[in-house]
C-alpha cells in the first residue's frame, strides 16, 4: 500500500519528536512491504514565520489530498514568543481551529492508558491500578456549548450572561456511529456518558446513541451520568473501553484521565471527519522549556502514528507492532526523562525512536 501522510512538524518540540514517529513508520513500512510518501505542510509559529498567518489556504488544500496528517504539537512560550504579540485571530492555536474547522474534525479520540511499567506515574493506588488499564475517550468536537451562541446583556442593570448547548441529531448520530466503529476495533464496550437526568441535549443524545446501538449487537452499550463517571474515573478506570460523550464533558473527562495515567508524554490523540481521514498528535503542547534539547519523550507521537495506521489506513496489524515495540521498550527499562524512575535506563528523543524502530 502507498501511504499518502501529510507533516506538520510544528513548534517546541514537535519537529524532534516528529521525526521520531517518522522513522518508527518508515522502519514499519519497510517491514511490511509499504511505501509512504510524506507532505511537509507548514502550520503554527513555523508557518507565521514564513507566511505570516498560522496556516495558509494552500495548506489546507494540500491536507486534503493526504490520507492522514501527523502533527507534533504548535506553539510557543506565550511570555517571550513574538507570536503572541499578534492578534489572537494570527496567533500559532488559530491554525489548530482552522484546520479542524475546515477538514470538520468532529471526533477526537483520547486513549488514556497505563503499561504495567509505568504505574509507578499514576497518582492512584495500586490496588486500583494493578495490570494497567487501557480506556479511549471519544469526544464531540464541533458542537455544544463552545459553539452554540452566546452573549452577556445587562438585565435591569444585572450582567447576565448566556452560552447555549445545542445538538441535532445527525451530529450525534455521526459521533456515536464512529465511537462504535472503533469500539468494534477494541474490547467492544461503549459507555456513553451524558447528563440526561437534567439536560434535553443529553435525553437527544440517549436516545440517538440507542438507536446507533441497534446496528451494531456485538458492542455492549451502558449509559453513565457525566458526574458519576467524573468518579468512576479514579475509582475503577479498569471498567472503561470507549467513553462517548459531547464536547464539554470530553473535555473535562479526557484531560481528568490523561491525568491519572500520569505522563503526558506517553498519550496519544485523533481528530477524524467523516471519511477515514485524520489528525493525529500527542495530547501534550510543544513543550518551549524543554525544545532542542534531545529530552522529549516521542513516545506520545509515535502511538499517535500507530492509531494512523490503524483508523485511516486500516492497517491494525502494523499499528499492534508499534504499540508492541513501545511495549517492549518500557519492559526491557528504557526511559526519558519524563518517565524516568529508579533503576531504569535512561535515553534521548533519538535514543527511544531507535530502540521502539528496532523492535518493530
Ligand atoms: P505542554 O504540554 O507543552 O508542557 C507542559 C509540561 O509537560 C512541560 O513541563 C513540558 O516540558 C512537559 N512535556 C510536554 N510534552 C512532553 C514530552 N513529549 N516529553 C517530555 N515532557 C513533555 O503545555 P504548555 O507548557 O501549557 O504549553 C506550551 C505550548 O504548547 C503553548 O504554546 C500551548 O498553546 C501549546 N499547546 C499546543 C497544543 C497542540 O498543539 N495541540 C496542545 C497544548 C498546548
């Protein structure tokens, strides 16, 4: 197969750990008998500088004709970076909203999981968190309440303000079909987590991931109150497979479990449209205090590559080698800085593409 990948190597840190996951999917290509023809694609501080705005028309058209982009993060230290004298409109984070907005990137997946080797790193107790766990968060991304309108008017000399949550049914049928296709590709379990003992959007949202549910018998389907799940999080994230939820409550929810696996080097991220393209990043930023110097886990950003392959190339068996290398990395006690503990052996941004490459 030829693999047509856009790059976006970003700000900070992202072009070191970019390269990285390049060298992992070229050591898979090659392994696997695939070819990919790479894109280099300008976005962020890196492409203010060279174009003035934080991603251009031409960019985005270009993306288009990709079958996945590979992004390491944008951006740059807010104090001193030049780009943040600029209008937040030009700014490096303008170019993450253009770019989701025009390839409508409606689905974001999180998967927060937690290797046996690292649970040294998670702030839970270890009877909860013994064997790990492995749970993938599915957020709405283009609608709710960062998008429905919103005002602040003075009501009989009161400041009141007003945000409004909407959804139709066609976005939340186009979101739960995805969050059960890619449940069907994991332990096939969906829990769908709304707010439907108070809020209309969440009833809508019920009843629409039900009838999404029909079509699919294999996957088991439970519905979770957002503030019971805020709690099942730290209690029993084991239970989890694929959380489902809307913009607001993703949110919240994805960065709480991002956290509990506790490094944020290590946690992969994708935003899909409708057709098997995608976004894949690392969830961290681009790290400005830590660029250049060789220290960067890209650990984050070659998982990301993997759920490339998997959700828009199809190619399961090639990403399960490069979640399996990562794997055997952390077990044979290869580490960053980031990650690093007692014992282990320590190593660069370079040191861990090699070794995860040589285990592909
Ligand atoms: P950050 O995630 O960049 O850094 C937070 C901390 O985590 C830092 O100490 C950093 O050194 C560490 N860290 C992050 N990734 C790491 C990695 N791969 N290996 C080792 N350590 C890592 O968050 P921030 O400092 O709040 O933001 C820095 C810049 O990144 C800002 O300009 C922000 O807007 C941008 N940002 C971009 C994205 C994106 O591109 N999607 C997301 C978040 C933040």
């Amino acid at each position: 197969m030829n693999l047509k990948i856009g790059v976006i190597k970003g700000d900070g840190i992202g072009p070191e750990i970019v390269a990285e996951a390049m060298k992992v999917l070229d050591k898979t290509a090659e392994k696997y008998g695939h070819s990919i023809e790479y894109i280099q694609l300008l976005m962020g501080g890196a492409s203010i500088d060279v174009h003035g705005v934080p991603l251009t028309d031409e960019t985005i058209e270009e993306a288009k004709k990709c079958g996945a982009v590979l992004m390491g993060s944008i951006g740059g230290d807010a104090k001193n970076s030049p780009w943040y004298k600029l209008e937040p409109s030009k700014r490096p984070e303008a170019g993450l909203l253009k770019i989701r907005k025009a390839l409508n990137l409606f689905a974001n997946l999180r998967p927060a999981v937690l290797y046996d080797e690292l649970k040294g790193a998670c702030p839970l107790k270890e009877e909860i968190t013994e064997g790990g766990f492995d749970m993938l968060i599915m957020r709405e991304l283009t609608g709710g309440l960062y998008f429905g309108e919103r005002k602040t008017v003075e009501e009989n000399g009161v400041l009141t303000a007003y945000d409004s949550l909407t959804y139709n049914e066609n976005e939340i049928r186009r979101i739960a079909k995805r969050g059960f296709d890619i449940a069907m590709k994991r332990r096939k379990k969906v829990t769908s987590v709304d707010k439907a003992n108070v809020l209309d959007s969440s009833r809508l949202w019920r009843k629409v991931v039900e009838e999404t549910a029909a079509q699919y018998p294999e996957v088991t389907l439970e519905h979770m109150l957002v503030d019971n799940c805020a709690m099942q999080l730290v209690k029993d994230p084991k239970q989890f497979d694929v959380i489902l939820t809307e913009n607001m409550f993703g949110d919240i929810l994805s960065d709480e479990a991002s956290m509990v696996t506790g490094s944020i080097g290590m946690l992969a991220s994708a935003s899909l449209n409708e057709t098997k393209f995608g976004l894949y990043e690392p969830s961290g930023g681009s790290a400005p205090d830590i660029a250049g110097q060789g220290i960067a886990n890209p650990i984050a950003t070659i998982l990301s590559a993997a759920m490339m392959l998997r959700y828009s190339f199809d190619l399961d068996r090639e990403a399960d080698a490069i979640e399996a290398a990562v794997e055997k990395v952390l077990k044979d006690g290869w580490r960053t800085g980031d990650i690093m503990s007692d014992g282990k052996e320590k190593t660069g941004t370079a040191g861990m593409g090699d070794l995860i490459a040589a285990n592909i």
